[in-house]
C-alpha cells in the first residue's frame, strides 16, 4: 500500500463497504481524518452505490426471533444468494424495526413496534442509530387531563426525513393533525440532527385543516406529506421551512368494483425520481386492483406545470396483502413489496400486464426463513452504502444536572427527557429509576391523593380537582381495591371482572389478564377469585416489579378445607410464570396484602386450615401472616408464616405499611376504634418471633356514622403534621392522634347511583383513591399510532 498513491487508495476505499470503509479509519490518525471528512463520505457515498440490483435489508421471521437473543436485519441479494448479517441488536435492544422511509444519503428513518419509538439509522455501517425523543407516545398526541382540563392533542403523528443541501444538515419532521378540537389546528415540528436536541415549531405554518396518514417522502428539497380523503398533499420546504401544496392524483372509488365495504388505502413513495401514489382497495372479501400513479413535472420546475400520469395496474390477487407498496425501479420493472415481506417485479412497459417475477421470498432464504405476519409496515426495505454518521445530539447544559433529578417529581424528570439525548439516555435507565423511586420521596410532603378511576382506560385525578360536581369521581357499586404503591406501582382488582397495575403518577395504567392457557384459571366461575386476590413486590436481585395472584378452587367453611392456587409473573417481563407456584402454606383472607421491607404479608384466614397453633387466651387473640420473600421469588417462592398482634374477639383486621414498617390495623367494633399495631424492624420473621408494638388508636365514636371501624381503612400518614389519612370509600379524612380530631377533606355528594340496567334500583356507590408516589416505573402497552 505505501507504493500506491494516496488518491489511488482512496479511489480504492471509496467503493468498499461502508462497514469495511470505516475499519480502515483505524489504520492511523491521519487516515481517520482522511475517511471520516465531508469530501470521502460523499465521495463514498457515490462510489459505492452504483453496482445493481438494489441493497434490500429484511429481518427473520417472527418464530426465529423469539428464539434469538437478539433480533438480526440481513443483507440479501435479490434472486437468491446467502444471507450476510448486516445489524444485530445495538440501539433498538430488544425491539423490531421496521423502515418508514427510503435511504437518503444512506440515513432511514425507522420505528419499532412494541416501543413505537422512531430512530435515525444507517443500516450499513451496523446499525449505528439515535434514537430521536417524544416519539414513543409524544406528548401532543397524548391526553393528560391531570395537566387542566381540556388539553388539547392530536389522534395522528407522521414523520419524514429531509436533507438541507446548502446548510449540509439533516432535519426530522413530524406533523400533527386530526386535533381532539375542531379548532386544534394542525402542527409542525422539526428536529435537527447535531444539534440540540428538541423538537421546535418549523418557521412556517402548515395548512389549518390537513390531516396527514402518512410517511413523509423527500424529493427535490421537499418532504411531502400525503393528506387523507382526497386532500391533496402538504409540502415542506427543508431550506426555508416554508409549506405549499400540491394536488392529489384522481381519487379510487370502492364503487367502481362494486363492493361497497371496501376501504381504499393510499401509500406514497419516491419512484423514478418522482412522487408515485399507490391506491388499492381492500376490505373483507379480498383486494381491488393496485394502481400507481407519478407527479410528472412538464416545463421545467413549476408545480402548476406538474399533472399525474397513471403508471400501471396490478392485480393483487396473487399477492393477498394489506400493503402493496412499491419499493423502486429496476431497469424497466417496478420492485413491489408485500405486508409478508415478499418482494416481486412488475414490467412498467407493459402497464403491469404478465405474471409477476417474483424475486424475493424471506421464506426461502435461511436466515429469514418462517411464516410472516402480514403487516402495513414489515422489516424490510431498502439501504444504500453510506458513511454519513446519524448525528449525536448536543443538549443544552441542564440547570439541574446529574444526578440532581433524583429529587425531581417524576412528571418533570419525563417532561425534560426530551431536552437532550444524554439526559433522556440517564433518566431511562434502571438504575436511575430505582435511585428516583427512593429519593424523591424522601421528602416531608403532604400525601398526594388520586382517585382511580376506570381501572383500565381511565386516567387518575388529584383529588383537589374534585371540588365540584363536574368533576366528580368515578364510583362503583361493585369492590374496587387499589394497593398501597411499591416503588410507584400499585396493583388493584375491579370485583372478579379485572385486576390492574398503574402508576397514577404518570397516567399509566395496564390490565393484567388471567392465564388463558391454564384451564385451572378459566372464566366457568369455579375459581374463588377473592376480594384481596393480588398482591404487588418488588424483587431486588431481578430488578422488576413480582406480581402475585390467588384463587381458591375449594373453599368450605363449614369443614375448614380449602385449595389454594398461586400464579406470578414480573411486570416488565409481561408473562406469567409457566408453571404453577406453590400457594402460601396458611389459608389467606380476604384483605388487601401489603408489601414491607422486601417482603409481601397476607392475613391468614382463621376460618379455614387446621386449628390455628396460635396461642388463643380469650379475650384476646393473635393473628397470622405469611411474608412471601420477594427476592427471586418466581424460582425461590420463600414463605414464613408470622404471629401477629392481639386483636379483639370481633372486629376486622387488615395489613398496611406506615412509615416503612409492616403494620396491622384491628377494629374494635365495641368501643369503635382502630388499633395500629407496627412490626419492630429487626425482629425475627419466623412463627413467634415477631415483636409488635402498638403505636396508634383511632377513636371514631364521635363521627359516627361517616366513620365506623368497620368501614374505615387507615391510608397513610402525612409526615408533616402527624395526622393520620383515613377512608371510607365515601369520605376521606385527616385523624390528629394528639387531639383525637377527624378533618374530612372530601365526600361524595351523591351518597347512592342509579343502576345502569334499567331496574331503577339504587346502590351505594364508592369511590377507589390512592396514594402516590413520585416514580417514573412503568411499563407502557404498544399503542398504534397510525404512520
């Protein structure tokens, strides 16, 4: 090499891989500045994207990614050919995805299903990615009624990438439309690679009542968006920021073939260094024909001079698909791709006429081989040959830095992840999240109280919202339970229909469905899915929140016999544990367990099992418990069995956490009152070991009846006046144990509701509040939002 020239050499590097490009840089420093310099990269860029036939990336099938460690993106020629591992793993972690746009200058914009986030990736240099923020559920597409009332937000986002060539930068655009409001107008934002890292206004305005479905496409200096309906398309000037607009090709009618379900789907693309629309029909009974169209410009660059020419129309029904899009020109023939995939040629020349080439199937390959789900956006596309870098974000310098946010409120920690890359990048991880959990609690502050409202939709409300009838709560004539939180997470059960996770900081709320594989945990009603059935830990040594389900499958009374059954799964893992757990070793009540110094506590139902071995010396007697040792409880399920404090003969008991401590709260009926009994911290764990201490009583004789024993669970206590938070699930209040005075903070104003059944009965309804913490845990669903 030292003989050869060096514009030979590079002449020579030009038109190698980019992966193959960038080793070299490691040759020396001299040549690192050399290949890494605007002038190589874009003379690479030309050199090494002029062989045929076009680069396809594409992903295995669903079967063989459940079986990786990872997912893979492979290189494979088109026709056949091996497979070449081109990116695996990296940026995306454990998520697939799936290209949005067509390379430009070797960059695609892509997204990844199950995170719905969208990334800036160069696929041929390894799959070097950034991630670009609020894109997982953007902010301005989310309802937040804890914000005020009547935010406004958008039902549609689609992005696009776009290439200022006289500035040399690189800009992502998004468009809001369909606003919640008539009178939301439609938004723009930019964002631009390598430099700081926030979405902006663009400098124009876009037109008010657009409302844009798809990808945004680059051609010509512009991202055109195309509008729904007919709307003709949105263009934005990447240079100036400036909108126009073009018209739209002629509309498809589902009449014409007579089928009058049918939904017409429109795509738009680049195609021959033109903008092409594709229109198919689809609906129930199969798919129309596919036509495409192309903006043709005649007279030079005026837009009043471009008209849409019909291309061709292909029959679909070889190739039975929810997307038929084009991918591009090869030769005289147009690369279709299928919702599976699949990626055939059709000859322009002929208007799409003759049987298809088919010259891709990832089931014949071997590493892509397998069935493929049939989807509007699949794992494959296009790339080009290309060094150009995805950019690294420079965020403003933060006046909170660090580790100074661990003492933050959760929705401001996520309201400034979206400042830079590496604030989001340190706010994201585990560790920053437990550390948040724990310091931003620390704190003296008044309890915050949030009502529940529907357990699996509906969005959490401060409780000073509810100071009207117009935004009353939710109430319920059936049992609605919400624990106390661990780590930020509660977990609830809405009567035997649906148990819950939520974290009613952050509006996150998820249903945690029964195991329908397990014939044991069928909906044939002979499962006794008690009142205090889900329990919710956090496991130290996994690093993710245990969720623990109960159900007797016998339950008699009358001859104290009764079968247990014990199913629990990690939150984030979102699976249950395949096989059955060991159930507690005592029969468990009906009352809401408690988590405690690592450990979970339900009562133990002295109605049920052998003769207690408790010591019973009337007129008192001690309860049980059984701790659940949450660390790697799924593989160790350690339970102990722990003696409780004396209660009263009669009179209800249940378990809750004060001040850290594991405490038992028992209502003694005669006197109306509470007793709060806590657990010494320290103390053994084992039968009679445990030393407990009484350290409240809650004197409720003179406000009755709003406040009885029987009805009345203690929820907290405020650290900055001592005064004990009390519920009645139709009244809250603060009870001052040095003054023996109740302050109810709020009741419902309509004691009884009106069935909704039509019966014109009346029930007594209730309300569900909790207390939070300030956590940023939560495990977010994939929501779709239509690109």
């Amino acid at each position: 090499m030292e003989s050869l020239p060096e514009d030979v050499l590079l002449e020579i590097f030009s038109r190698l891989p980019a992966r193959s490009a960038a080793r070299l840089r490691a040759m020396s420093r001299s040549w690192r500045a050399e290949l890494s310099s605007p002038s190589f990269v874009d003379l690479h860029l030309r050199r090494a994207n002029t062989t045929a036939p076009p680069k396809l990336f594409c992903c295995p099938c669903d079967d063989k990614l459940m079986l990786a460690d990872q997912w893979c993106l492979y290189d494979l020629q088109l026709g056949g050919g091996p497979g070449r591992e081109l990116v695996r793993g990296g940026e995306f972690g454990d998520v697939l995805p799936a290209p949005l746009t067509k390379p430009l200058r070797g960059l695609v914009l892509v997204m990844c299903y199950g995170r719905n986030g969208v990334y800036v990736c160069n696929p041929s240099t390894g799959g070097e990615a950034l991630a670009l923020p609020d894109t997982e559920l953007p902010s301005k597409a989310t309802f937040r009624p804890s914000l005020g009332p009547g935010p406004p937000y958008y039902r549609n986002v689609a992005y696009g990438l776009g290439y200022c060539s006289a500035a040399k930068e690189f800009k992502v655009v998004r468009m809001f439309s369909e606003g919640h409001y008539e009178e939301t107008a439609t938004r723009c934002e930019v964002f631009v690679l390598d430099s700081p890292a926030y979405w902006r206004p663009a400098a124009g305005k876009p037109p008010p009542a657009c409302i844009v479905e798809n990808t945004g496409v680059f051609l010509d200096g512009f991202v055109h968006f195309l509008c729904s309906d007919g709307g003709g398309m949105v263009s934005f000037n990447v240079a100036d920021e400036s909108f126009g607009s073009l018209p739209a090709p002629p509309p498809l009618a589902a009449a014409v073939y007579g089928v009058a379900d049918w939904r017409i789907r429109e795509r738009m693309t680049e195609l021959d260094g033109c903008l092409c629309v594709c229109q198919y029909a689809c609906g129930s009974d199969g798919h129309g024909p596919c036509r495409l169209w192309l903006l043709r410009r005649h007279g030079g660059g005026d837009e009043t001079a471009a008209r849409w020419e019909k291309l061709c129309c292909i029959d679909p029904i070889p190739w039975p698909s929810r997307s038929i899009v084009p991918l591009c020109m090869y030769g005289e023939k147009i690369l279709m791709r299928t919702g599976r995939s699949v990626v055939f040629a059709v000859d322009a020349a002929s208007c799409g006429g003759g049987a298809p080439e088919i010259l891709f199937r990832p089931d014949e390959h071997e590493a892509t081989a397998g069935e493929f789900e049939d989807t509007q956006l699949p794992a494959l596309g296009l790339y080009e040959e290309s060094l150009v870098p995805v950019g690294r974000t420079r965020g403003d310098r933060l006046l909170v830095g660090g580790y100074q946010g661990l003492w933050l409120p959760a929705r401001t920690v996520s309201e400034l992840s979206v400042v830079c890359k590496a604030w989001r990048a340190m706010v994201t991880t585990d560790r920053f999240i437990r550390s948040h959990a724990v310091h931003a609690n620390m704190a003296a502050r008044r309890p915050r109280i949030r009502f529940v409202m529907d357990p699996v939709g509906g969005v959490p409300a401060d409780i000073d919202r509810h100071t009207d009838e117009i935004h009353e709560p939710d109430i319920s004539p059936k049992p609605f339970i919400c624990s106390q939180p661990c780590h930020g997470l509660n977990v609830g059960s809405f009567s035997d229909v649906l148990d819950f996770v939520c974290n009613p900081i952050m509006d996150y709320h998820e249903e945690l469905p029964l195991i329908e594989s397990d014939d044991d945990y069928d909906d044939d009603g002979d499962d006794d899915i008690f009142y205090g059935r889900i329990a919710l830990g956090y496991d130290e040594e996994v690093g993710d929140h245990v969720v623990v389900r109960l159900a007797y499958t016998e339950n008699n009374p009358e001859t104290r016999s009764y079968k247990l059954k014990c199913r629990m799964r990690y939150v984030k893992r979102r699976e249950w544990s395949p096989q059955p757990i060991p159930p507690p070793p005592r029969p468990v009540a009906s009352a809401t367990p408690a988590y405690a110094n690592g450990k979970i506590y339900w009562l133990v139902d002295p109605a049920l099992g052998p003769a207690s071995a408790t010591i019973t010396t009337p007129p008192t007697s001690a309860c049980e418990l059984v701790a659940l040792d949450c660390r790697n409880a799924v593989a160790r399920h350690h339970y102990d069995v722990v003696r409780g404090p004396p209660m009263p003969p009669c009179g209800r008991v249940s378990v809750l956490r004060l001040h850290g401590a594991l405490c038992v709260a028992c209502s003694d009926r005669d006197a109306n009152a509470i007793d709060v009994w806590a657990m010494q911290q320290g103390a053994g764990t084992a039968a009679g070991d445990a030393v407990w201490s009484m350290v409240y009583r809650i004197e409720l004789a003179g406000y009755s009846p709003e406040y009885t024993s029987e009805k009345t669970t203690v929820m907290g206590v405020d650290p900055t006046s001592g005064r004990i938070l009390l519920n009645t699930e139709q009244s809250l209040g603060y009870y001052d144990p040095k003054t023996g005075e109740l302050e109810t903070i709020y009741r419902v104003r309509r004691m009884y509701q009106e069935a909704n059944d039509g019966s014109g009965a009346w029930y007594d309804g209730r309300f569900c509040a909790v207390v939070c913490e300030e956590s940023l845990f939560w495990y977010p669903v994939w929501r779709d939002y239509a690109q």
